[in-house]
C-alpha cells in the first residue's frame, strides 16, 4: 500500500494479525483483505491528525450519526481496468486534487476548480486501496475555523474482488434534493446542519461537506464541469 500526502507523515506501523482456522487460501484473502482495511483505516487516521491539528473535529463530522443514509447503488459505478489508473511507487506530494487525480492517469471531471473565497488546501491524501478494488483520495481545506471535505473513491476491476461501493453517507432527516451539472445527477443533503453532496460519475464516488452554504455548495459542484 502507498499513501500520497500533501504533507510528509511518518508510516502506519503494522499491528499484528489474528491466527485463522481456515484453509491457506482463505486465509491468504482474508490477510490481503485485513492488510487493506487497516491501511484504510491508518489513512483517515493521519488525514484526522492532519485535521486535528487545523482545529477540526472530522471524527466529530464522521460521528453524527442519524437515523437515515444515502448509499449509491453499485450499478452507477463504472470500474474502470486497473491498468487504466497509475499509482506512483513512491509517495509524493501535490498542490491541489486536480494534479492527484491527473498524476493517476484520471481525466474524469472530479475535482472542483473553485472554493468560497478563503478556503485553502490544508491536508491531501492518496491512498492505494488495490485489495479493496479502489483508490481513494481526500482532500481537507481549510478557513479560520470552516472546514470542508471532499472524498472520491475511484473503483477499478480487478476480475477477483468486488468493485461495488458499500459506502453508506449519513444525512439528517429529510429527502435528498436532485441537482444535475454536466449529465450528472449530485444528491443534495445535509449531515449534522452542513451541506453536503454526494454522487456517482464513472468509476467514481464523491462526496463534499462542510461549512459552507448550500448555494456555495452548488458552485463548487459546477465549477468541477466548468471545462466541459
């Protein structure tokens, strides 16, 4: 697994595996699969430190759980050949999410081209998630005390693990409200009293939120097809 980061961290240190019972195998599928959610998991730690140390509460965000969700269905999703996607074999640094998501080979308009006025890069981070069928990209920008998060989750077919996403994105009560940019339907929302959008484009899964204004929300979404 190799992470990208914005800013240089120090590795995840391994934990130990628990012994299985199961045949070699299985069991060799269930260590690439245990090896990969803890790499996920060391990922949105450091990208929560780098958070932290900005003044923002992103588990806080994460933790607000309500009684209703949102999931995309897995057939929105379109992998793409995991040939297709160029994933740096040494970790390296990058000024915006554009310039991650060109580095990795992805031309699909995913990344916005413009923020509310004061909002800057504060933590990026790529993660290789080839075990899980996917690569991940966060990005966390930052305003005094406004947070905003983007998260795109780009899945490939690997012809041996499922690609379909199984994230589940928290929303208060209340219907999502359609908003189509560019031939793409964006699921308005809002989690914990901030405005958040989430769809599918491609192989690709996205999601912003934070504090900023549902109309500002909205500008952001269309400058991401602004080039179109």
């Amino acid at each position: 697994m190799r992470t990208a980061a914005r800013r240089p961290h120090a590795p995840p240190q391994d934990g130990g595996l628990p012994s299985s019972c199961a045949a070699p195998g299985r069991r060799r599928r269930w260590l690439r699969t245990a090896l990969a959610a803890a790499a996920l998991a060391a990922t949105l730690l450091l990208f929560c430190a780098a958070a932290g140390a900005n003044g923002y509460d992103l588990w806080g965000i994460l933790a607000r759980w309500t009684d209703e969700q949102l999931a995309i269905e897995p057939d929105q999703i379109v992998p793409i050949p995991k040939s297709d996607i160029h994933i740096p074999e040494e970790p390296e640094e990058y000024s915006s999410l554009q310039e991650a998501l060109s580095a990795c080979g992805l031309s699909q308009p995913l990344a916005p081209s413009w923020m509310p006025e004061g909002f800057e890069l504060s933590a990026l981070h790529v993660e290789d998630m080839s075990e899980l069928g996917n690569v991940m990209f966060a990005a966390l920008y930052a305003r005094d005390d406004s947070h905003l998060t983007i998260f795109i989750n780009v899945y490939f077919d690997t012809g041996q693990y499922s690609t379909s996403p199984s994230t589940h994105f928290q929303k208060d009560e209340g219907d999502p409200v359609p908003y189509t940019v560019g031939g793409v339907t964006h699921m308005l929302m809002t989690n914990a009293g901030r405005p958040a959008a989430v769809w599918a484009s491609g192989p690709a899964e996205c999601s912003v939120t934070g504090d900023i204004t549902t109309q500002e929300l909205k500008q952001i979404i269309d400058s991401i097809y602004c080039g179109q």
